[in-house]
C-alpha cells in the first residue's frame, strides 16, 4: 500500500472558524468535482419520546423551501448544473452531502447555508414529505429484516435512546407540526459541533474562505450540548422476542449484544475479529457454519457497527421459518468458539489483509475520502491515522481478540429478535 496516496496531516487542512465550525479539506488536483459531506450536532437522541422521527422529518424538510426560494428554485439550481445535494437525520447528529463541478463549490456551499440556516417549512411541503414518511413506514411494518432490527433495538437497549426508532412510528409521525420542525431547527441547527469535509479540485484555501463566507457568521445561542448517553446495562441472560408479520415465506433472525464504541480502545480487535467470525469470504465463520455446510439460511452473516456510543454486534441470518431454532443454535455455536478459543493466525493474517487492501479502494473516490476525513474528526482518531492504519491493523493479535470477544460475547446473554410468519407468535 502506498502511503503517499493515503490522507494525512501534509495534505489535510483542518481549520476551526472562531463559531466554532471545522472545516476540513483535502485537495484532489486531478478532479474535476467536488465533494462536500458533513454533519450538526443536530440528531434522534435529542427528541422527547412523543415525537420519534422529529431529527429526521426536519432535516429532510429543510431542503423544501426557504426566505429566498421554494422547493422547485432550489433543485433546479442544483439540476442545471449538474450538481446534487441531501440533508438527512441520524442518532447523534444530521448530515448533509452535496456534489458539483469543482467550479461550482460556491453553489454548493450557498445552498446548504441558505437551507440550514433559513428555511420556512412550507406547509404544502411538510404534509407531501409526512405522507412520504408515512408510506415508508407501512413498507417498514412489511419488512422482516426491518421489523427485527427495530425489535432487536428494544431488547438490547432497553431504557436507552437507541431503543428509539430514529424514523419513528406512525403515530409520532402524524403528531408532529409545523410549529415542531421550526423549533427543533431554531434550538438544535448551529456551528457548535459542526464538521464539514470538502475533497475535489479547489484550492483549500478557497474551499475555506467559501466557508467563511456562507457560515463564519452564523451564531445560535440557543443551541444545546448534546445529550450525554446514559450508562447500558449488559444482557444477564438471553431475551427472546418474536414478531408476527403475516403472508412472508422467510423469517429474519438478529441476534447479538451492545459492542464497543468506535473509540473504544478495544475496537479494531473486535472489528477484525468480527471480520472473521461473520464477515469475510463467504461470510466467516458464521457463512460457511450456517449457509454453506448446513444450508439452513438464506443469507448469515455478522456486523459490527462501532459509532459514537455503543453500537450494535449483529448476528444476522434470513431462513426459512423451519429452519430458525437450528439457525440460532448454530450461531450460538460458532459464537461459543469464538470466545473459547483464539483465531487462528492465518484467519487474522487474511482478515488483516482484507482490511489493509480495502482502505487504498475505500479511498478512490472524493465522496470516499470525504467521508474518511468526517471519521477522523467525529472519532478523534488523529490526522495521521490512515498513515498509521497498516500499523494498527497488523498490531492485533490473536489473544487480544480473544480477550475482547469474551468482554462483549456469550452465547447465554444475546438478544434475539426474529420477525416472520409463524404458526404461533411468541
């Protein structure tokens, strides 16, 4: 791996506006494009419990109309020159991604600080995107994996924000007003926390000052620390719920428990440790165990999501109905052998591979190193790290994985969630 083609402090330029917003650019000469990505400190933990969705019915509508323009003005300035933009919500914070011709960064930069900072939440326009929600919604009820995924949140995370759909449900949906989106917008969208990544042909500096210029005087007084997450309390035993969903001829499985932090000191030998329990090849360990040697599902795989808090380790499998007690089985053996004994070093040579050969790839696109940078930032991992990943990965060990799958693992305290038809709904 070259490393000179990697992002790193030479070719990185963090700047901090005095409002409190970072900007973070990286130039890409031979582009044409340009790329901008970033986020708010502005998300789903900060709603009250009677309007779930509210983070990300907002920032959806903040692109629908503003002081200056209506919704068609909007995209048809983006349209005509080919450029692209989308605001949206998430757990912990609201995002926002936008692509143009290197030349036309300042359309870019202009649109979002228009929307961000001044929309009106048209009213014509609030009842088409709750609609637009609302159908979502149905299809989500339909759909398995959905449906246990949301059922797997509730078990593990019991009494926490993530317990919460970040998409909320029918009826929160139906009870939030205009007057709610204008308030969620004025309190919690400011340059507090903000981060935003612009990667293509531009001169940083000019990236910076297009910044500077759209954003360096927006000031919110109101706007909040982010709320910080309560402790979770970790599975004593295993908790079993099942969802009937009439008319489906497969049934999905989630099962698992709260992993570590990204931050977490701990979280690369989970994640390359979960590359091979559920991820690499024909989907480790779990793959060949479960759909290739016993053929008893569909798909069965494993995940790892890491993030700001205590992001879920999945085990996941789509089987037939029939087929489900001896899939959960299965997977508790495999996740058994993983706690009871070390991976073998050609696993973790292979899975260290895997991960050392895939980062150059995830790096090949300006949308690609744009959403590096934004890890960088949100993480506090140093603007070094890429430089130093090759380094980081090989340090794992064998023992070190081991000793961090028996901190988060055990095949007697999972979550299991599973959504279908069945003859009898538990």
């Amino acid at each position: 791996m070259d490393s000179h083609s990697l992002p790193g402090p030479d070719d990185i330029i963090r700047r901090i506006l005095p409002n409190g917003i970072v900007v973070l650019v990286r130039p890409n000469p031979g582009s044409l494009s340009v790329v901008i990505s970033g986020y708010l400190n502005a998300g789903a933990v900060s709603e009250p419990d009677d309007k779930l969705g509210l983070s990300g019915f907002t920032a959806l509508a903040l692109m629908r109309g503003t002081a200056k323009r209506d919704f068609q003005q909007i995209y048809e300035a983006l349209e005509s020159n080919g450029a692209s933009m989308g605001i949206d919500g998430g757990t912990h914070t609201s995002g926002f991604y936008g692509h143009a011709l290197a030349e036309d960064l300042d359309l870019l930069t202009g649109t979002l600080a228009e929307t961000i900072r001044h929309p009106v939440f048209p009213s014509d326009q609030v009842e088409r995107l709750r609609d637009q929600l609302l159908t979502g919604l149905a299809i989500r009820a339909q759909d398995t994996a959905e449906v246990a995924s949301l059922t797997f949140d509730e078990l593990v995370y019991a009494g926490h924000p993530y317990s919460r759909s970040e998409d909320g449900n029918p009826e929160t949906i139906r009870s939030i007003t205009r007057e709610d989106l204008v308030a969620f917008q004025e309190k919690h969208f400011g340059p507090r926390g903000m981060v935003i990544s612009i990667v293509g042909g531009v001169d940083p500096e000019r990236a910076v000052d297009s910044i500077v210029r759209t954003l360096g005087d927006w000031e919110n007084p109101a706007q909040p620390t982010p709320p910080e997450l309560p402790a979770l309390k970790p599975l004593r035993e295993t908790i079993s719920r099942q969802v009937n969903i009439p008319g489906k001829s497969e049934a999905d499985v989630i099962m698992g428990v709260a992993g570590p932090p990204r931050k977490s000191p701990d979280f690369l030998a989970a994640s390359l440790g979960n590359n091979i329990l559920g991820q690499f090849g024909m989907y480790g360990r779990i793959g060949e165990s479960v759909r290739e040697r016993s053929g008893l599902a569909y798909h069965a795989s494993s995940s790892l999501s890491g993030g700001i808090g205590p992001g879920p380790w999945l085990f996941i499998a789509g089987v037939n109905p029939n087929n489900l007690d001896k899939t959960i089985a299965l997977i508790k053996q495999e996740v058994a052998r993983f706690i009871s004994e070390p991976v073998t070093s050609e696993e973790l040579a292979d899975s260290q591979s895997n991960y050392i050969g895939r980062l150059p790839l995830s790096l090949e696109s300006n949308g690609g190193v744009a959403a590096a940078l934004l890890n960088l930032e949100r993480y506090e991992l140093g603007l070094d790290y890429y430089l130093r990943y090759a380094e980081l990965i090989n340090a794992v060990t064998p023992a070190e994985i081991l000793e961090t799958a028996q901190r988060y693992l055990n095949p007697d305290c999972l979550a299991i969630a599973t959504a279908g038809t069945f003859e009898a709904s538990k």
